[in-house]
C-alpha cells in the first residue's frame, strides 16, 4: 500500500508497509498513481501525451523514471506487501507480564474546574482522594516486581492536581532512588500539572527530579480562562503564566511542554500556539478536547476542515520560525524517518492494560487514566496484583490488525490502531475505531512526515 499527497511545495509517496519515505518530481509522482492499475505501455503513453516536451523532458527520461520507480519495486520501497499481521499477537506474548509504565493518580482532586474535563474535574466520578504514601509505595514495589528485565521505568504523577499531594510525591521519589540502584532499575518521572500550586520548592525539586513536566496551558487568555478556571469561576491564565515561564526557565528550556485543549470554541488553535510562542514556550502540544459528543464543547463536523487547515498552518510556522532561526517543537509532529517507530510499536499499539497501567488512590489499577472510574474496566489492585485476566486480554489483543477499519487505512502502523479509550468511548468497543480521531491524525502524520523529509533533505545539501 501507498499513500501519496502533496504539502510543503513536495510530493510526497509513503510506502506504508516499509515506511520509506520518497519524495519525487511530477512524473514519478503520476507513474506511481498508476503504476500498480495500469501497463508499463499505457503509463509510458500517458506520461508521454502529458510532460514529453514540456521543461526538457524526453521520452527517454519517462522511461528512466519508470524505471527507477520499478528498482524501487524491487528495493522493497514501494508497494511492499504486508507481512506483518501474523506477528501482531507474537510480539505482544514476548512481553506478556511486563509492566513498563504506571501512571500515579495521586490525587482525585483539583483546585480547578474545568467543564470540558474528562476526569469529571479530578474525580473521576467517584469520591476526592489523596493516594496515601503507602499505597504509592506499593505501586512502585509493584512495578519493580512486574517489570521483568526492564532497567528504564516510567513513573507519571497524574491527577486531578498531583502537587495538592505534593509531599507524597516527593517521599515516592525518594523511596525510588532508595531501591533503584539495588532492583538495578532507573526511574524516569513525569509530573503533569496545572501550575496553581508552582513554587519555588516544585520548580527545584521538578527541575532535579522529573524527566519531563507537562503543563496545561490552552493558549490565549480568552481561550484558557473560558474552561480552566477556579470553583468561584476565576480564570487562572494570570496566576499560573508567570509559574510557568519561571520554571521553564530554570529547567533551560528543556524536557517540558506545554499541553493545551483546543474544543470547539477555538478549532482555530494556531493562534493559541503563537500565544505560547509569545511567551516564551518552545515545546508544544495542543490536543483535540476528550469529552462527550453532546458536550457544547465537543469538536463537530463543521470544525473538521477548520482543524486540518490549522495543522498545515502549523507546519508552514514551523518552517518559517526554523529558516528565521527561531525553532520550536510540536509534540505531534516529531518523527524520524531515518529509522521510524519500531515494528514492535508499530503492530502492538500503546500497551495500555498490558505494559502500562494507571493507579487510583486506592490502589486499584486500570488500562490507562481514561478508564478510570469505569468499574469494569478494573483490572485488580497494587496489593493483589492484576486479577482480571479476561479484560486484560482484550487489552492484550488489541494491536492493529484487531481492527478491521484499519485495514485499509495509510496511517495504521504510524497510530498502530490509535487510542482504545477514545474507540471504546466512541464505540462501545476498545477494537472500533474513533473516526473523527482518524481524520486529526492522519492530518498531522502528513504533516510531520513533510517536516522530517525537509529536514533530511536540508541535511542532505
């Protein structure tokens, strides 16, 4: 299978099984259209009526073209035929009983309150609570002993807010280091936050502790402060800007970012991205709202064109800030096409429900944080270990080719079946597929594999 479109003054064709990569002039671009529909004698004939003559090209340069296209053929970089889907499962069962990742929902509370949340502002539909140092001890202990040979370990201080149990997380970090160097694991921490509670203890000890921060900024002022305000209604954008540039600052400009919501009341999140470039962010991500269709917030149809104009936009910022000399990141479209994902990744997915978990205050894990509070999605305890085995399964078998709208899709082993909470919540069924999903992420594949192909082409000269 490939997929060819046009970005960036470029056109671009993917081999998708492969995952080449080709970048090619006007008359590849139309011999490969063709290539596997017609004869080699009718392309040359086409080819020939429309660019023989025209900029110098001769019919002995059509057939070189046809030609080359043809060892690439060969080369197994282009039209390569998929032979991966009998490993899908094979793969998955290497690494059956190994947890990689926990996500430590530290606290079911939140200082603010925001409408569009998908955790019910912190909640998760259930009652507030603050892990314990015990229970998060436990965790870590748990994940040391499900975690195989793994030496890298990663660790995320989720909520609700995690800095209003922000003692806990400091003694967890401890408690790590303390036991690391003898299990002969090394933990990386991830701390997500809303900045409310930002001091200068969380900028030093997130600065000399944490891997990476994410912090959870919309954009403009208006933008933020329409959803992401106090429980008296207070926008918090003022409070928590100045916290974040300070941190940001004392962490070198490095291992952070910038995580913002864009709904339906701002599809046009580009101007939220040159808001955080204003203030001085470099690392960015802007996600697409997670909330129920009926939900005013919730993107529709009429947003769809809006939002794939914004990530070809984005992209031409990119470009422009790169050869200005002012560069900065967007989570989504960082790519490397000179090796790309790993076949691993590519066929299994996120291994939510098998190598990462999240864990409640209680203890108690779930496939991923947005399973949480969903009771049949339990899938046991930290104390007791993982006791539901059938929906863990589910989990285990949900790679790919589990879904068959995928089947035929350009971009499957780039999202590897995209995300099971968004399929299960827009489909009953952690194998369906979020169709709306879809349309973002190939949007933005397209545009990140355009980035990395100037890149390497840049490079190149």
């Amino acid at each position: 299978m490939i997929h060819q479109y046009k970005l960036g003054g470029m056109n671009i064709v993917l081999d998708v099984t492969s995952g080449a990569v080709h970048v090619v002039d006007d008359v590849a671009y139309d011999i490969i259209a063709r290539f596997e529909k017609d004869t080699k004698e009718e392309i040359l004939a086409a080819m020939a009526e429309k660019y023989e003559g025209k900029d110098g090209i001769s019919a002995e340069d059509i057939g070189d073209c046809y030609a080359q296209v043809e060892a690439l053929r060969e080369s197994g970089q282009l039209f390569t035929e998929d032979t991966f889907r009998p490993m899908a499962g094979e793969l998955k069962k290497k690494t059956a009983g190994v947890i990689k990742a926990l996500c430590l929902h530290v606290a079911h509370s939140c200082n603010l309150n925001c409408s569009y949340c998908f955790a019910s502002q912190g909640n998760y539909h259930g009652e507030r609570a603050l892990m314990s140092f015990e229970v998060g001890k436990r965790a870590l202990d748990f994940l040391v002993e499900n975690s195989g040979s793994r030496h890298n370990l990663e660790v995320d201080f989720f909520g609700g807010e995690p800095l209003m149990n922000w003692d806990v997380v400091k003694r967890l970090v401890a408690y790590a280091r303390e036991i690391e160097k003898e299990k002969n694991k090394n933990f990386r921490f991830t701390l997500t936050t809303n900045g409310v509670l930002i001091d200068d203890d969380v900028i030093d000890f997130a600065n000399r502790e944490m891997s990476n921060v994410v912090l959870s900024l919309d954009g403009r002022k208006e933008v933020h402060d329409r959803f992401r305000v106090d429980y008296s209604g207070k926008g918090s954008f003022d409070r928590i800007v100045p916290k974040f540039q300070k941190l940001v600052e004392a962490r070198g400009g490095k291992n952070y970012y910038m995580r913002g919501t864009f709904t339906h009341y701002n599809p046009d999140f580009l101007k939220d991205i040159e808001t955080m470039l204003d203030l001085g962010f470099t690392e960015l991500s802007m996600e697409p709202v997670v909330c129920d269709p009926s939900s005013p917030s919730a993107l529709t149809e009429e947003d769809l064109p809006i939002v794939l104009e914004q990530y070809e936009k984005l992209a031409e910022l990119m470009l422009r800030r790169k050869a200005e000399g002012r560069p900065f990141t967007f989570y989504h479209y960082m790519i490397d096409l000179s090796g790309g994902p790993c076949i691993y990744k590519r066929i299994s997915g996120c291994g939510s429900g098998t190598e990462y978990m999240a864990v409640t205050p209680s203890g108690d894990l779930y496939p991923c944080h947005q399973f949480v509070g969903e009771e049949a999605f339990c899938l046991g305890n930290v104390f007791d270990g993982v006791k539901n085995f059938e929906k863990q399964a589910e989990f285990a078998a949900c790679n790919v080719y589990a879904r068959k709208d995928c089947e035929d899709c350009w971009a499957k082993l780039y999202c590897s079946g995209g995300c099971a909470a968004n399929a299960y919540h827009a489909t009953g069924a952690v194998t369906g597929v979020y169709k709306y999903g879809c349309e973002l992420f190939k949007k933005r594949m397209e545009c990140a594999i355009m980035l990395a192909a100037k890149d390497m082409m840049e490079d190149d000269e």
